[in-house]
C-alpha cells in the first residue's frame, strides 16, 4: 500500500512539473520563477512581466513599452536578461538587440541571457532553441552577437557608439543608456 501512495506521489509530482513547465512556456511571469526557483516575483516584476509578453505578441495599443523603475528592483533582470531568452524560446526567428551605455554592460547581457538557454531547465521548456555549442558550424556565438542554431533569431550586444547600421531587428532594448553620474 505505501509503494502505490509513493508511486501515485511521484506521479503527481511529475504531473505538476509538467504543468509548470507548460505554463513558463506560455507566460513570461511563470518562465522567470521556472528558470530561478529562488526568484521573489513581486507584483510590479509581474506587472512588467506581463507587458513584456504583450509586446512580444503584438497586443500592446503600441510597439513601444518604456519601464520606470528604482535602481536595484529588478528591471534588467527581467527585461533585459529573462526577456531575450523567452522571447526566443517562443520564436527562434525573433531578432533582438540590447543597448547600453556602454558595450562592456551590453555584454554582461548577453552572456546572462546565454547562461539561461544553456540551462537544463531552459532545455526542458523551449528544446529547439539552441546556440552554438562549438558543434554546430556556421552560427556565431560570442559576447557581441549570438544566433539561434537552426533559425534566424539573433541577439546583439551594443554600447553607446556601437553599430546598429543595417542590422534589422524585432525587438530593441536601451537598458541603462546613460552611464549612473554618482
């Protein structure tokens, strides 16, 4: 009788995995606790969250979102780290670029947003979206540009006096564009 209670436990248990890992493919809010299970989502990262996917989707009233938060609450986390990597998840043709002040903070991005589409728990959720592991040839990986093996997305890292020349992209993020003065 207990092994049948354990069995109908790990059943249960894998059920409700497979439910959260449905819901953080469709939901950018469920992704960012999917992918950091230690994450605090508050209501306002939520909130961001939220209109983040709405923009991705196309049913914003507009094509632009601007966010106003505090320093320290949680913005580039979700919006220039989390946000690139689900949006590619959900479509590996979609073509991204991050601006900042300066390249070096470009980068950080783009190396965060990398670590979590190499993640496993990343893999479980979108499997096709994968970058060049030194296996697959003819697709660039590195801190400025990394594509999606296979597709057509892509993810530039640029800092103030970069070049954007040319490059079409789907989505445009300035994240911290002028450098803190204290």
């Amino acid at each position: 009788m207990k092994k049948a209670k354990d069995t109908d436990l790990l059943h249960e248990l894998a059920l409700e995995r497979e439910l959260f890992r449905r819901e953080a493919e469709r939901h950018f809010r469920v992704f960012l606790d999917y992918t950091q299970q230690n994450y605090s989502r508050q209501w306002f990262h939520t909130l961001i969250a939220e209109k983040c996917q709405a923009l991705f989707e196309g049913t914003l009233p507009t094509n632009k979102l601007m966010i106003f938060v505090p320093p320290q609450n949680g913005k580039s986390e979700i919006v220039s780290r989390k946000f690139p990597a689900w949006a590619l998840g959900r479509n590996p043709n979609t073509r991204l670029v991050g601006c900042s002040y300066s390249a070096d903070l470009a980068q950080q991005f783009s190396r965060s947003i990398q670590r979590t589409i190499d993640a496993d728990c990343y893999k479980e959720v979108f499997p096709d979206t994968q970058l060049n592991g030194g296996k697959q040839s003819g697709f660039i990986r590195n801190v400025d540009l990394f594509e999606v093996v296979g597709y057509g997305g892509f993810y530039k890292a640029v800092g103030v006096g970069g070049s954007l020349t040319g490059t079409p992209v789907d989505i445009g993020i300035i994240d911290d564009p002028v450098k803190d003065a204290l």
